[in-house]
C-alpha cells in the first residue's frame, strides 16, 4: 500500500452545515422545496391516505433526523445482543444503502459481498448472526423477518420510512454536532424538523469520542448517554490481534468513510496515535488505488470500512471494531415498553399511527 499521498477531504459535508459559513442562496430555496415535500409525505402516512403496513411483532426503529452516520449501527447491535440475553429472537430489517440491486430484497449472512448488501447489513451480520433481510421497502423486510420466526423486528436507519408502522422510535444523535445549523437539506444536515425528533420514545446520544474513556458526556433532559468503546485492533488477515493502545506513539494511516469521520480519527488520538487522516464518503467503495498512501505505515480502519477492504489488505491493514455501551435504566424502560406492546399485539392493537 504505497504510492503518491493523496487528498484527504473526500469525506467532508458542506462547511455550512456545521459551521459559521453562509448559506447558499440556491441551497436555501431547495430547502424550503424539501420542507414542504418531507411534510406533505408524513402528512398522508399520518391521515391513513397512505397505507401503512405492521409485521404483527414489535417494531423498533433506530434512526436520526441527520444525514449521515450517528452511531444507528452500533446501537442495533447492541439491541440485538441484549434482546437476544433476554430470550427474543430478533431479526434486523435494512435498506442496505450504497449496495447494488437496491431493488431487490436480500437476505444477509455474514459472508455475503457488501456491494449486494450494504456495508452496514454485512458488519451487522458478522459480528451478531442475526437474521437480516434488505430490503428498498423496509416493511416488506420486516413481513419476511416475522414470517422466519423473529419475534421483534429492529429497523436499521428507519425513522423516515413511514410505511413501516413501528412500536418504538429511538432517535440517535451525535453528541459532538448535534443539529448542525438547524436547517432542512439541503441548507442544513436535517431530514426532518428538531420538532420530529421530540416524539421518539427513546433518544440516545452518542457522547463518547475514544475506547479510552475521552469524549463529550454532556446529555440533556431525557437523553440517554451511549458510549463507543474499543480497545482492540482486528487484522485483516490472519495475523494476530492487537490491543489498540499497543500503536500509541505511532504514526499509522487512518481511514474513516462514516458520516463522521473526525469521531474515528479524534477516538485514535485518544490512545496517544500519530493520526495521518484519510476521509472518504460515507459508504464509499474501495479500490486498492485509495490506499497508495506513499508511506508503509499501519492501516487502522473502522469496521465499516474493513468489510469491503479484504480483497486489497494485507499484514498492516486493521480493523478497528466498536460496541455500544448504554445505562442499564435505558434497558430497563426498553424491555418494560417492549414487553407491554408484546401482549398488545397479541390481543389484536396493530398500530398505524406512528
């Protein structure tokens, strides 16, 4: 992996989502465009003019009013583990975004290529087993988890998919940037208004910016605190695993193509790591070409990114994997308000209005 140095920005959003930049004109009037189209969309699913449909077993739904990542996938991870401890057998519903074929519905396993599935749906599928159906229309997804003998449905990146009545709504968000600017896309990083967010059951906020214990804390009222940990580094080949403070005082190539990769980059410094930073898209697709970095230095990436590097890694390359860690009350409420929508679907109360 050597060769030219090469520009690492690729990753960047607009400087005025979140930023002091001003705001396009052009960008400004699309935005309203946008507000008045989102609105009208929710609008009819909320009325009945649009059909809703309910797999008859309960639905979570983890998303965020952001574009971009948040830490939605290592939340359903830890969702899944913790169900799974606590005797339900979930299964995972995805769009899988950036795949191929979006059309085509899909189950996932742990060895299927992520360019058919989604880098997302494969991660989740390698580190938990879970039944995962992807799927353009998430509630079709979720009618197949239920028809294979998943007791609770937990919806990846969802909360916009209003076809897919769900029982509980938790809305994840980045600690470290929030809202941004506040305003709809294409001006702002919002998909919908903060207004929206405030009728989720759940909101969870991802505060922590290193495995060492670094990072924002600071939650409001009613916010739950989800801290990323991670302390080990995973070859991607087979050599032996690494603890991830064994590369402090390094300097190491590190490469991030999630919605936010400065959180990535930020977490490595944290373990006193020399970061030379590489930003790509969020769910960019790799080429050998994109790691000619001109220097023989270790490659630590996120474990988004490590399940479409395979076929280009070699002794230097590594993932480096996270895991959500809650509040136990957060799981208390959960599996409380899970428990009681079990025995309402049982005596026949399908939702619609959500």
């Amino acid at each position: 992996m050597t060769g030219p140095s090469k520009n690492s920005s690729r990753g960047a959003v607009p400087a005025y989502w979140y930023g002091d930049a001003p705001v396009p004109l052009l960008a400004r009037l699309l935005s309203g465009i946008y507000a008045a189209l989102s609105g009208l969309r929710r609008r009819l699913y909320l009325r009945g003019w649009l059909r809703r449909r309910h797999p008859g077993v309960p639905v979570i739904v983890v998303g965020n009013i952001t574009a971009g990542g948040s830490g939605k996938t290592p939340l359903t991870i830890a969702l899944v583990e913790r169900l799974r401890s606590e005797g339900w057998n979930p299964g995972v519903a995805s769009r899988g975004y950036g795949r191929d074929e979006r059309s085509r519905s899909l189950w996932v396993e742990a060895g299927t290529d992520a360019a058919s599935a989604g880098d997302e749906p494969v991660l989740i599928a390698r580190r938990t087993g879970v039944r995962i159906r992807v799927d353009r229309d998430r509630a079709a997804a979720a009618q197949a988890l239920a028809e294979a003998g998943c007791d609770v449905v937990i919806c990846d990146d969802g909360l916009q998919h209003y076809r897919l009545a769900r029982d509980v709504e938790i809305e994840v968000v980045d600690g470290r940037r929030r809202y941004g600017n506040g305003q709809l896309l294409p001006a702002g990083p919002l998909r919908e208004l903060p207004e929206r967010a405030q009728r989720c059951d759940f909101r969870v906020v991802n505060v922590a910016n290193g495995g060492n214990g670094n990072g924002n804390s600071d939650t409001g009222f009613g916010e739950w605190p989800m801290r990323l940990l991670s302390d080990q580094a995973a070859p991607l080949t087979g050599v032996r695993a690494r603890r991830l403070a064994s590369f402090s005082g390094q300097r190491v190539h590190a490469v991030a193509g999630i919605g936010d990769p400065e959180r990535f980059f930020t977490m490595l410094r944290g373990y006193g790591i020399a970061v030379v930073p590489h930003a790509f898209a969020d769910h960019h697709r790799y080429v050998a070409e994109d790691f000619e970095f001109g220097s023989p230095l270790p490659v630590l990436m996120t474990e988004k990114d490590a399940v479409k590097c395979a076929d280009f890694a070699n002794d230097l390359t590594f993932s480096v994997p996270v895991r959500g860690e809650l509040p136990e009350a957060f799981w208390v409420s959960l599996l409380d308000r899970l428990a009681r929508k079990r025995e309402s679907l049982r005596g026949g109360d399908i939702p619609t209005d959500r």
